[in-house]
C-alpha cells in the first residue's frame, strides 16, 4: 500500500518521492518475509557447513545432514519467497526500489533452484554423497545468497521499504557516501 507522494524534487537529488510501503502479509503487526527469511539462510549455510565438514572428516552423517538442511532450506525458502512476492508488489513501479526488490526475489529464486540441483545430484548417490557438482552447486548457492541478502537489507536500510512511513523509494544506493534521506 502506499499513500500520495508527501515530497516530490528533480531526478539525481537526495530525496525522491517518499511513500508509505507497508508490508502486505503481516502476524501481530510485523511484516511475515523478515520473519522466514531467517530459516532458508541458516539452514543453507549450515548445509555448506556440513559439506565442509564432511570433506574434512570423511564422516558420512555430515553428508546426510547436509542433504536434510538443504531440503528443509529449499522449502523455507519457497515459503519465504510467497510473502517477498506480496511485499513487492506493494512496490511502486518505475522506483529503484522495485527494481532492487526484483533482483533480491529473482537472485533469491536461483539460490533456491541451486540448492535444489545439489539435492537432486545427492539423492541419486549412496548415503546422499556429495559429488563435485553438488558441492559447487551448494558453494555458489551460497555466495549468491550472500549478495541477495546485501540486496534485501539495501531495501529495508536503506530505502525504508516495510518498515518506513517515509520510505525513499529512489534513495541512492548505500554503496554511494550520499545520505539516504536529505533533511
């Protein structure tokens, strides 16, 4: 949802057009995607921690958990991708906001389909045995993951989006020195 824009200026300035996004799917008034995404990405960086360690060690239950935290991740993430996608399109369109929010979601549903390729390769290998192919599957999932999750706090952050009744929806990239909001 988002109200008529309260402050308008010219493009390249500090502040663009401000609105309120809210998030459309909420429990006991907080936005439900934070509150999953946190399930998908522990449970997939753990799966990689246990391909390390059974690379280290040689132990067969680290291959076994690591194919269970990789299928418990891939639903979490399915899950959590339903109620980014309700949160995006609350997004006005045309905005840097919607733009990084369909990168966050489209980067996101790869880690997804990475992780789940690795769990297939596995599945069809005794005791869940991670070949080569799985292993760097799960490996780029995860540095993937590392960039959308940056993407996703760029939009919460930096641009307000969920959590703002200000948000600044074209607000500069936080890489950039410039503050988000002028005063």
């Amino acid at each position: 949802m988002y109200r008529r824009p309260v402050r308008v200026c010219g493009r390249g300035c500090r502040t663009d057009r401000r609105f309120t996004v809210e998030s459309r799917a909420k429990a006991m008034g907080h936005a439900i995607h934070p509150m999953l995404i946190v399930f998908p990405l522990g449970l997939l960086a753990t799966s990689v921690i246990f391909d390390i360690l059974y690379l280290i060690t040689d132990r067969t239950g680290f291959q076994i958990s690591a194919a269970y935290t990789i299928a418990a991740g891939v639903i979490g993430g399915l899950v959590a991708a339903l109620f980014g996608l309700a949160d995006w399109r609350a997004i006005p369109a045309g905005t840097r906001a919607k733009r990084i929010g369909a990168a966050h979601g489209t980067g996101n549903l790869v880690v997804v389909i990475l992780f789940a390729v690795s769990w297939l390769v596995r599945l069809s290998r005794e005791n869940w045995e991670p070949n080569a192919a799985a292993l760097v599957l799960s490996f780029a999932g995860i540095i993937l993951s590392g960039v959308t999750a940056w993407l996703g706090g760029e939009l919460v952050e930096r641009l307000g989006i969920s959590v703002s009744d200000n948000a600044g929806v074209n607000a500069s990239s936080s890489l950039h020195r410039a503050p988000a909001r002028g005063a």
